[in-house]
C-alpha cells in the first residue's frame, strides 16, 4: 500500500524540493518498488490504487537533436510525430537512455519532469487536463507526486498537447 505524505520538508529529491520552493500544492505517495516488475508506471498506479490514466510516464525524446521530455499517461504510448509537432519540430526519436539519465540527473523509471538536472522543453498530454490530480515520479523508483496538472505544467514549463496514443 502506498504511504501519503504532505508536502516533504527537509531533504527530499529534487522534484519535491522544486515543488515545495516554489509553493505548490502535492502529496508524496511512497512505495515499495519491485525490479521484476515489468511496467513502472503500472506499478505505481497499482501501489497506489490511482487509475493509469492519471499516472503519467515521463520519457525523454530526441526532436531534431534537441533533447524533450514528453509526460503520457502510463495506460498509452507516446506519438512522436504529435511530439515533434507540439514543439515545432519535424522528426522525434526516443532518446539515448544514458544521455536521458545524464541531462536529467534522474535513473531510469524514476525521470521526473520536475527538478531534472538541465530544465528540458516539456510537453504534457492533454489528457492531463481532464483529472483534478495526475501523479508522476517523484525522482526515484517507488517514489511519485501528486499534484494538479496546471501545477505540473507551470512548474515544468510545460506545452500541452495531444501526444499520448490509447
């Protein structure tokens, strides 16, 4: 069962030092990360009992050469090309998950759009809009944040568009 904790006080990762630095409203939701797991976004909705469509992913993509951070729901896939569009840009390629660790400062499966080491252009799917709350990694493995999506797309600098596919 996930643990539910208000805004984290001293220490914390850098998601939720951003967070609490700059006012915002989340909840810390901690839980007991397993390896063998396949899917980490669908272990964390299952650990917290959360929908997968208001989990969302955070993955990092290459858009003609420059490093981007798309956020989806856990439940669906990430569309490229709506990525690529989204920021004006023509062709999107996953990135290299070592350079993705070294920009962010993040492992992967813990990437958090929040607090990563080089603040990435960000794009949030859409469908975040439609939930009062959405969850994303907090940082680190079994560890995410709750917060409002304007919240997560302030904090991040966030465009949103429609780039999550079912």
């Amino acid at each position: 069962m996930a643990k539910k904790q208000k805004k984290q006080q001293q220490g914390g990762t850098p998601a939720t030092v951003e967070l609490t630095r700059a006012g915002i409203d989340f909840t810390v939701h901690a839980y007991t990360h397993d390896p063998a797991h396949p899917s980490y976004g669908e272990e964390a909705a299952e650990a917290m009992g959360v929908a997968p469509e208001r989990v969302f992913k955070t993955l990092v993509a290459e858009v003609d050469g420059e490093l981007t951070v798309a956020v989806v729901p856990v439940a669906g896939t990430l569309d490229l090309k709506a990525l690529a569009s989204a920021v004006g840009g023509k062709r999107a390629t996953m990135a290299d998950p070592a350079a993705a660790e070294r920009t962010t400062g993040y492992v992967r499966g813990g990437i958090s759009p929040l607090g990563q080491r080089k603040r990435l252009r960000t794009v949030l799917d859409a469908s975040a809009q439609q939930y009062e709350t959405v969850c994303v990694s907090a940082g680190r493995r079994g560890l995410e944040v709750e917060l409002s999506p304007a919240d997560l797309a302030s904090a991040t600098g966030a465009v949103l568009a429609d780039i999550g596919r079912g």
